[in-house]
C-alpha cells in the first residue's frame, strides 16, 4: 500500500524557515518523481513544487522560486520542503503527493506563519 | 504561467442526474509525443484530494465508472453520468505539462 506521511509542520513567526518532510512506503521510491501541493484555509489547490528520480531536475511555482527548495533523498524514501522567508500567506496545509501527475497524496501537515 | 479556468465554480445537483464541468488552459497541453497532462481531482470535506482521471480520460483504480473525462488541445470536461451522495465536494482540474497549475475548484453540492 502506498503511503506518504507529512510532517514538519509547526507555527512559524514571518520571515523563519521550516523543514517540511515527507515519509514514503509502499513503492519505489527511485521510480517516481515527487510533488508538493498546498492548501490554504478554506482555499483551493495550489502546486508548489516537483522533483525527478534523482533530485536533478526541480520546478517551482513562481510564487515559491527562491524562498522554497525541494529535495529528496532517495536512500532513506523521504522528500523535503525548506521554505524560506515565510509569509502570512504560506499558511496552509503542504501536501506530499507522487509523481507529477499527484496519482497518490500523504494527509498533509499544517504550517501557521503568524506573529 | 498556464491559467487552468474551471466552470461553474458551484454546481447543484439532483441525486441521480447528470454533471458535468469544464476546464480550459490557457494553452495547450500536448507535448511533441503528443501526451496530454491533464487530470482530475475530488476533495470532500475535510479529506486529501484523489485524482480521478489522469491523462484527459484514463480513471484510477477504483474510480466509479460513473466517471469520464473528455477533451483536447486546450478544452477538457468532468462527467458524471448519474451523481450519488458520495461524490459531492469539490473537483478540480490540474496540468502539469508545465510545472503544475490547478482550477480554482467547481463545488459539487447535492440539491
């Protein structure tokens, strides 16, 4: 069974960073590129960023570019978020989810950015 | 940046009848071997979103066949060929031709 499970969330003062995580099980891991998706309260989907197999390719939303960096390290099936320079509207739930096409998503973990 | 536009943004349905949404891109979503990256999700309350179809028409693994997906180029619909109690939440269209972009949501609601 595939599994994706978040974690890393936390509430953030603006301009911090934080380390989202993202545990997979169940597949190859090596097979698939790898997403992040994230939801603002009582907003819709937003794409945030995807990965390749092996970590040399990454695409961001324009809006993520230069604060957010995507990674992933195959060895231990885990995908990572470092988000950067956080702002009240980084708010949201950040979802892991496989492939670029999002065929599998995790639960998600919040991230609160407030004073 | 392609803008993916989803219509009717809120969509009351009799239990039992048709549905149908619409998305359009901004620009086409065909690569040169002539793949086309569009799918679509469901979100009920309170859940992660599922994908539903993948590739304009293809349904994942126990996607009611209910469910179809249809389109081209820059022009692509939802349907749902008789609605049930389940399927009400919010569906969403997404490319990922293109990094990714999603629909702002068509609101699916029992009437």
């Amino acid at each position: 069974e595939v599994q994706l499970v978040e974690s890393g969330g936390d509430l953030v003062q603006p301009g911090g960073s934080l380390r989202l995580s993202c545990a997979a099980s169940g597949f190859t891991f090596t097979d698939y590129w790898m997403s992040w998706v994230r939801q603002a309260p009582g907003k819709g989907l937003e794409w945030v960023a995807n990965i390749n197999h092996d970590g040399s390719a990454k695409y961001y939303a324009d809006s993520m570019k230069g604060r957010f960096t995507i990674a992933r390290d195959n060895a231990k099936n885990s995908l990572y978020l470092q988000m950067n320079s956080l702002r009240g509207e980084d708010t949201a739930l950040y979802f892991c989810a496989r492939e670029g096409g999002l065929g599998y998503w995790g639960q998600g973990t919040l991230v609160t950015v407030s004073s | 940046d392609i803008v993916m536009t989803q219509s009717p943004l809120s969509l009351p349905v009799t239990l039992g009848q048709p549905a149908s949404i619409s998305c359009r891109s901004s620009q086409s979503l065909v690569n040169r071997e002539g793949i086309t990256y569009l799918n679509w999700f469901h979100q009920r309350p309170g859940q992660s979103p599922r994908r539903l179809i993948y590739k304009v028409s293809n349904r994942d693994s126990g996607v009611p066949d209910r469910f179809s997906g249809s389109g081209s180029g820059t022009a692509f619909t939802l349907k749902i060929s008789r609605v049930e109690a389940e399927d009400v939440g919010v569906y969403y269209c997404m490319q990922h031709i293109y990094g990714g972009t999603f629909g702002q949501g068509t609101k699916l609601e029992i009437k």
